[in-house]
C-alpha cells in the first residue's frame, strides 16, 4: 500500500478511535425537551417506573 493511502487509513481510524472514547460521547449535549413529563424522568430507570405505573393506572381504569 502506498504511503499516503496508508497515513490516510490510520488517521481515518484514529478519529474513528476518539469518536469511541467517553470523552467525545460526553460532549454530545443531551436531547432536551419543554415539557414537564421529560423533566420529570431523566433517565432509563425513571421512564421503565413511569411506565409500569401506567400501566398499572390502565389495568385499574378497565375495572
């Protein structure tokens, strides 16, 4: 392979590489939104209880 092509492939992986790394995804602000529900959950485990509640709330309601 010629050298050129070569530094190119390897300087393609090493930003390939960085884009890995923590620290880049921790830069990468996070998806907000206006409403009071997103405010309120904020993470995975919150939404995964907030969806068992609703569910439960239905499963009341069709009583």
């Amino acid at each position: 392979m010629r050298p050129t092509i070569k530094s190119k492939v390897d300087a393609i992986k090493a930003i390939a590489q960085k884009a890995d790394s923590s620290h880049f995804r921790s830069a990468k602000p996070p998806r907000t939104s206006g409403d009071s529900l997103s405010k309120a959950i904020r993470d995975e485990r919150e939404a995964a209880i907030f969806q068992e509640e609703l569910k439960l709330a239905f499963k009341q309601s069709k009583r």
